[in-house]
C-alpha cells in the first residue's frame, strides 16, 4: 500500500513540475515576445523621428533655392550655377535630382538632363502649387511611379518634395509690391535609400 501511495505521489509531484516547468517556458516565451516588441515599437518611432527630421530640413532646403533671385527671374545662366551648387551640397542626402518648371508645369531646367523639356501640369503637386495660398509652403508627392511600362506602372521608392516660385513684382511706391507665380522647384529624393541609411542607427 505504501509503495502504490509512493508511486501516486511521485507521478503527481512529475505532473505537477511538468506543468510549472511549462508554464514557466510559456510566461518566458510571452516576456520575449513583448520585450521584443517593445524593441520593435522603439526603433519604429526613432526611424520615425528621423525620417521626420530628414524631411523638414530638405523641405527647408528647397523652399530656401525657391527665394533665389536667379529662379525668381529666371536668369538661366545663374540659375544653373545656382542649382548645380545646391546639388553638389545636398546630393550626400539621397536627393536624386533638382528641377525647375515654369508657370506651365514644363522643366527648364535640371541635374538630370533628359528630364528638361517634360511637362508636368497635369500632376498632382503642380496643381498644388499653382494655388496662391500654398506661396511658401512645400509638397511632399506620393511615390512616383515608373513610366516605362504604362500597362502595368510599378511602384518606385522616390519621390518629390515641391515648393512654388514666386516673382516679386513692384508696383507703383504707393502701393506694396505683388507676388506673381512664375513656376516651381522640386528635389527628387530616394525613400528606400533614406531608410536603409537610418536603419543602423535604430537597431544599434
């Protein structure tokens, strides 16, 4: 009798360290679970804040080449110089391309080349931007898409920030002087570049 009492205990006393070892297996499990998540919900909001960071001072940047004088009046011999010196200095920062586009949403000028001579009125950020309560404000274009194949256009990871060119105009000395929209410049920017180059700085 003692013997089978013996056996009973010692299988209860097993279940029951089989069923606490288990639990405990299960509450470490769910603390790595949440620790990771934890992590995971940190470095989303530090990539948040830096991308956020990122894109104030380029939209900064660009409404800054919007007050130049040589885009304002468009003087293209300055205007290239101009543009190409901000490019130098901002290319580091994934900025693509820098453009300008006159009153009727064609490129005049840009760092790519082949890109002046397009006409861009009918895009959302022109449409934008020829609205007077936008002067001095910028845009931030959804991802452009790829053009080479107008079947089937696939997503692509850059896109626009646009600010809108406006030419002070000097009225009679009794009057403030006007402001007459005159085109806009954009800087195209690569996303996927911007979060791969934050992406070490979060999972440090």
């Amino acid at each position: 009798m003692k013997t089978k009492l013996i056996i009973v205990a010692t299988v209860v006393i097993l279940i029951i360290t089989v069923l606490l070892l288990f639990y405990l297996h299960l509450e470490s499990k769910k603390e790595v679970v949440q620790q990771f998540r934890t992590e995971q919900l940190v470095a989303s909001r530090q990539l948040a804040r830096e991308i956020e960071s990122y894109l104030h001072d380029r939209t900064q940047g660009i409404n800054l080449l919007s007050t130049f004088p040589s885009l304002q009046n468009r003087d293209m011999k300055k205007m290239a110089a101009d543009i190409q010196t901000f490019f130098d200095y901002v290319k580091k920062n994934h900025i693509k391309a820098v453009s300008v586009y006159d009153e009727k949403g064609t490129i005049i000028y840009s760092t790519t080349k082949e890109s002046i001579g397009r006409n861009y009125a009918e895009c959302d950020f022109f449409a934008w931007a020829i609205k007077k309560e936008n002067k001095d404000k910028q845009f931030i274009s959804s991802l452009i898409q790829k053009t080479d194949n107008q079947t089937a256009p696939l997503p692509y990871s850059r896109f626009l920030i646009a600010a809108p060119i406006y030419q002070e105009v000097k009225n009679t000395s009794d009057q403030k002087p006007t402001h007459k929209f005159v085109g806009i410049v954009t800087s195209t920017i690569d996303l996927e570049e911007v979060v791969s180059s934050f992406l070490p700085m979060v999972s440090a």
